[in-house]
C-alpha cells in the first residue's frame, strides 16, 4: 500500500466516525494528493512551533541534554587550562588578550550549555550560541585557504561544522526571531534544512579521512579490537554513506541516527580509555567532549529535524 493510500485510509476511517446531525449527509471520500500535502505541512508546523515553546519529545530532550553537557566539559576544560580547544580551536597565540578570551570562551560554553537545560532560558542560550559557534567555525577557514588540496583541512572544517549544525538546528527551532529578511533565512524551516544540508556535506570529508589516513585511524582503535584496519575503512565508507543519505533523503532520519551511534562508540571505546589510563593529561579530555559533542550534534539532528523522504519528496515533510 502506498504512503498516500495509506494516509487515505486513515483519514476516510475518521471521517467515518464522525457523528454528523440528522440533517447531514454523511459521505466517504478519498482525500487528493494535495490536501494530504497541506495536512503534513500544517503538521509540520504546528509540531514547530510547540517544539519552540519547549514541547520536545524524550528523544529530542536526551539529545539536547547531551550536546549541552558536551559544551559544558568544553567549558570547564577552558576554565581549568586558561586556553581553547587544542587543535579544535586554533585561536591564534599572538591574539590580544588571548587569554582572556579563552576564560570568556569557556564561561559562554559553560552557561550556554547550563541554559539549554532549561526551558526558561533555551531560547537566549540557542541564540548566544548560534554566533559563537559559527565564529568558532570560520576559524577553520585560513587553513582551508592555505591548503585546500590536503584533505586534513577539510576534516577539521568538518568537525567543526558538524558541530555548528547541531547549534544552527537548535537556533532554527527554539529561538524565536523577528520577520526580518536574515533571520527567515536561517530560522525555522529553512534554518533546519540548510542546516541538515551543512551536517550532509561535512560528514564526507570526515569519513574519507579515514581512508586516506588509515594508519592514523587504525592507532586510535583499541587494540583488542579485530580486524582494525578494516573498521577504520568500514568507519570512514560509514560516515560517507550518512553524509550522502542525509545530502539525498536516502533514510536521512536513520543515516543522521548512525552517525550520531559511531561517534558515541568512538568517544567510548577511544577516548574514555585514554582518560582512565591518563586522567591527568588534557588532550583525551578534550578529544573525549570534542567527540561527545560532535556525537550529539548528529544526535540533534537526527531528532530536531524534519527530514524529507525522497519517494515522496514533493512538499511532505517526514
């Protein structure tokens, strides 16, 4: 049975059971095309602007708990060292007032994160971090500009980016903009969609880091692991196959769902070994919450947006 015969047959049998007066004449009808494309959008919508109010269901509430607690560690890491994110953060060491910026990073990352846990503050926490994050990617750029031919470059663009895409579907979802032209742009349905679309792009770069630098990749899987070289091959042709599915409704909400479970696996069996056998050494604590963080952001975005099908791509959102 097709998609809309059976959001026919549903509709017909509440039709069905309509009481109508005694004066009215009951009919069965089979809904058009079009008026079932209407009824989804308006679904759509409606399940928006509740989600903006602060109506979110488990799934999407577990997601947004983890990403804020990913920025949180971040957060912490910056107040206990005085510093950025190690490589994930190349803030320029001759910047003024280096320092002092690294304990505002940390504060913004601490409270921002503080403030999603909350439904009186989520909104003003979406909308502080949307720029921050944002800044926070475009300070990938330079090295992109230098070396645009080595493929390490884009891997940390996408890390990043990945990560801004988490933030911009919470922005698109909780903050409640005005109706000027930008905000339009990159709020509510086409916030979530561009940024479903800079998730899809960033994860490909990502997974082919694994190909081109296996050895790299085989180093960091545990050692008791079989058949490590062909993990980091199956890893990277996996993040490359949900960056397509999400790039081309291919089972986006399950490709975005697979990403978010590999990354989670990567923080685990990776990095939370590394900080038991070194709980003193910074970089496995901030690899851990770099990842946990990236994991999360897949995670809200498995949950936050509204994916397309692509068997029935024409307006229905899914």
């Amino acid at each position: 049975m097709s998609f809309y015969k059976v959001i026919n047959h549903h509709l017909i049998q509440r039709n069905s059971s309509w009481r109508a007066p005694p004066h009215a004449t009951k009919t069965k009808r089979a809904y058009s095309k079009s008026e079932i494309e209407v009824l989804h959008l308006s679904f759509a919508k409606s399940s928006m602007a509740a989600t903006s109010r602060g109506a979110m269901n488990r799934q999407q509430q577990l997601a947004v708990t983890a990403f804020a607690l990913g920025l949180m560690g971040l957060g912490v890491l910056a107040l206990i060292y005085g510093d950025f994110a190690l490589v994930w953060q190349p803030v320029p060491n001759s910047l003024p007032g280096r320092s002092a910026l690294a304990y505002a990073s940390g504060l913004l990352m601490l409270f921002g994160g503080i403030g999603l846990l909350f439904r009186a503050t989520a909104v003003w926490s979406a909308r502080i971090l949307f720029p921050y994050l944002f800044i926070w990617m475009l300070l990938k750029v330079p090295a992109l500009v230098v070396a645009p031919k080595m493929e390490a470059v884009w891997l940390g663009f996408g890390e990043i980016a990945v990560l801004f895409a988490g933030g911009w579907v919470l922005f698109a979802t909780l903050a409640e903009t005005n109706s000027s032209r930008l905000f339009t742009f990159v709020s509510g349905e086409s916030g979530i969609r561009l940024a479903t679309i800079l998730f899809g792009i960033s994860l490909i770069p990502i997974g082919l880091s694994h190909i081109i630098y296996t050895k790299q990749t085989v180093d960091l899987i545990p050692s008791w692991l079989p058949f490590r070289t062909g993990l980091a091959y199956l890893t990277g042709a996996g993040q490359i196959c949900c960056g397509v599915g999400v790039l081309f409704a291919i089972v986006p909400r399950f490709a975005a769902m697979v990403e978010g479970g590999m990354v989670s696996l990567f923080a685990i069996l990776v990095w939370a070994p590394a900080i038991l056998a070194s709980p003193k050494t910074r970089l496995p604590w901030t690899a851990f919450f770099i990842t946990w963080f990236f994991a999360s952001s897949a995670w809200v975005v498995a949950t936050q947006a509204r994916f397309k099908d692509r068997a029935h791509s024409n307006g229905i959102v899914r």
